[in-house]
C-alpha cells in the first residue's frame, strides 16, 4: 500500500508537464495502478467479492449500495456509463429582450452511475444526468417556472416494485427538491418541491435580484444530496443586460467522498463519515477528474474578452485561481451589479455561492485552472485548462538569451 501510494504522488505530480495529454497521463496512470497491483489482484478480488455480496441492496450506515444483484455488480461497474462531466460552454446566450416574460425551466433527478476518472466509477444524483445541472438563465422580472420530476421521463427504471422502493428511499431518494438561491421565499422553493418517485411538481417565482446564485436539492439527508452532484447556477441577468463578451463559460467545483482514496479502482461507495468530518477524497471541476482538460477544455484565441461564471455546489470554499492570467473585474458572491474589482490574481468561492469573472486573454498558450489550495488540483482533480490559440506576443512574454 505504502507503494502504491507514493507511485500515486509520482505520477500525480506530473500532471503539470508540458506536451503530455490528460488522456495520456490518465492511460498512464491506470497502467501503473494495474502494475503495482497486480501481485494484490488475488486478495483484492475476493475481498470485493466479499464486500459486494455482504452490501448489496442495503444501507449500511449512510453509504448507498446499487441494488442489482452481485452476479450483475462487476458488468454494471464495468460498462461504459457515458459522460457525467457537463463542458464549460453549455450554458444558454445572453438575454437580448428588455421586457419580462414566464420562463419554464424542465428539470429531471437521474442517479446513475458513471466515472470519476479512469478504471473508477461512483453514483452520482444529478439534475438532468450531467454535474453541475443545467445553467438557468433569466431576465430580472420574470415570472420563472420551474418543473422538476423525479426521475428521468420514460427510463426504465422508474417502475420500482415494493421491495426496491423501500430500498430506493433507505438509500435517501424518497424525495428530491430544488432550493434557489435566487428566490425570496421560504426554502428556496424547496418546501414546494419535494417530489416522490415518478412525480412531478411545480413552482412559480419572481425573479427580483440580478445575481449569480446556486441552486441545490434540499431533500433529506440534504448534505448528501448536494455532496452527490444536485447542484447548479441560476443568473438573473439585470434589466440592462450585461456587457458583451466573445465568449462564456460554467465552472462549478464540487467536493466528493468515497469509501477509497483518490485513484482507487473499481465502483467508490459514497462515504458519510467523510462527509460529516469534512474529508472529501475528491475536489472536482464538472464532475469529474479531467472534465475539462484536453479535447473538453476550455478554448478562445488571443484578443477575446471572456467572461466566467465560477461557483462551488457543495460543502468547501475554493480559492479559484487561473495560473498566468488575471481577472480583470471581478464580481464577488455573484453581486453582479456592484462595482467589481479590478487586476485580481485569486478569488475565493464561498460553499453555495458563486462569482462572475472578465477577463481577456493576450498570450497564447495553455493556462490552467485551479484552486489555489494547490493540493486540490495536483492531488485531487481540482484541474481544468483553458487553450489560448492566436499570434505570439513578445512585447509581453518572451524567453530572452543569456
């Protein structure tokens, strides 16, 4: 174990070289675990085996099984599950009207399982399958609508016999729910929108203060809910609109508990005691390690004015930071009609909330996005990267020769 450890550091801590891929770092990681594992792979199997026919379908001690039988355990955890990861440029375009209008906004819980980084796999509860939900975009003034079911429309799954239904609410899926930020009303809407098994529910609000805020689910137990991914951003774009900008981007920073370290294999139990002692395994960007590095990062061309909307879903502030850039306003807490700050190096996020950052990149180049509690991203996946293509600028930044 004490190897296997310090190999994870080694390779952990190459994830800032230059002209490496994160998919070739992450091929090559797994291609290490699997060698210096392979002399436990005896053991390691018939203790999964064990563990998997002791827990399945039960909840022992706040950490949620899936309920399929042990035969079908390892092909389920195995299988190609889809991509959990929602990219950075999903989110709807400004709003170009100036009069107020009822927005609906179609919402769906999905638990499924999907993976973490490569050869790991974790139950993640969603808004509409993807981490964080959808970007919510509205006009100060308008009536919004918000539809939530619980469950995806038409998924096979949704027909629970008596059996699996008690095991589905024992599991904290009885009810899921959505508390907006944005809205000025007891719970966030959330005393309105505690939907059941193949329900659907609905509430109307006014959109009164132009901000970024966090949505979130806050059903029982509802640390656990939003630690699982049920978290997302609703803007209330003022009035006036905002400033125009070339391009835009969602970025939310979730922390995660499972039952083994970071890089351990296999299907990762969610941990409550990890939870409630504040030990996440996993500090993540949109779900996943790597969500947005590689052929999903980020991209834009030297010139282009950018503008960021950065927040954390769950339970631990992030000190976000992009290596060689700085923001040049910053709008604090998601008080977008405050005066921001100027020429800032690093924000912090607070659990719940969210900022809008502006900037313009001038040198080309990869830039990487962090938080600054650095052994987040080197060592827990706090890590996205941002491609600047475009013409050198050597006025201002440049090697010089001795």
């Amino acid at each position: 174990m004490n190897r296997l450890r310090i190999l994870l550091l080694m390779i952990l801590s190459s994830i800032f070289i230059i002209g490496c891929s994160e998919e070739e770092k992450y091929k090559k990681m797994g291609e290490e675990y699997a060698a210096v594992q392979a002399e436990q792979a005896k053991h390691k199997k018939s203790m999964a085996a064990q563990k998997i026919g002791d827990h399945t379908g039960h909840e022992m001690d706040g950490h949620f099984m899936i309920t399929v039988p042990p035969s079908e355990m390892k092909a389920c955890i195995a299988c190609d599950t889809g991509e959990i990861g929602r990219k950075a440029d999903d989110l709807p375009p400004p709003i170009d009207r100036k009069e107020p209008q009822l927005v609906t906004v179609d919402l769906y819980s999905d638990e499924l399982v999907a993976e973490m980084m490569p050869e790991v796999t974790y139950q993640y509860w969603t808004y509409s399958g993807k981490v964080p939900g959808p970007f919510i975009r509205v006009r100060a003034g308008d009536q919004v609508e918000i539809r939530l079911r619980h469950g995806k429309p038409g998924a096979a799954h949704q027909g629970h016999n008596e059996h699996t239904s008690a095991e589905h609410a024992a599991a904290g899926h009885s009810a899921h729910s959505i508390d907006l930020h944005a809205v000025i009303g007891p719970g966030g809407g959330a005393p309105l929108m505690q939907v059941a098994q193949g329900e659907e529910k609905r509430f109307r609000f006014t959109a009164t203060r132009p901000g970024v805020y966090v949505y979130h689910c806050a059903s029982t137990h509802v640390p656990t809910h939003i630690a699982n991914g049920m978290y997302g951003i609703i803007l209330v774009e003022p009035t006036e609109g905002l400033t125009k900008v070339d391009r835009e981007f969602y970025v939310m920073q979730g922390d995660f508990y499972t039952d083994g370290k970071f890089g351990e294999k296999g299907f990762q139990h969610f941990n409550k005691e990890k939870l409630l002692a504040e030990q996440p395994e996993y500090f993540l960007f949109n779900g996943r390690v790597g969500s947005l590095s590689g052929d999903r990062a980020l991209k834009a061309k030297v010139g282009e004015k950018i503008r960021m909307f950065v927040g954390v879903g769950s339970h631990i502030a992030s000190n976000f930071h992009i290596i060689g850039g700085i923001f040049d306003k910053l709008y604090p807490d998601g008080a977008i009609t405050s005066m921001p700050l100027l020429n800032v190096q690093t924000t912090v996020v607070a659990a719940g909330s969210a900022v809008m950052i502006e900037f313009t990149v001038e040198v080309p180049g990869k830039y990487l996005l962090v938080d600054h509690n650095l052994s987040r991203s080197i060592d827990k996946g706090a890590l996205a990267e941002l491609i600047v293509e475009g013409p050198d600028q050597p006025d201002l930044y440049r090697s010089v020769d001795r």
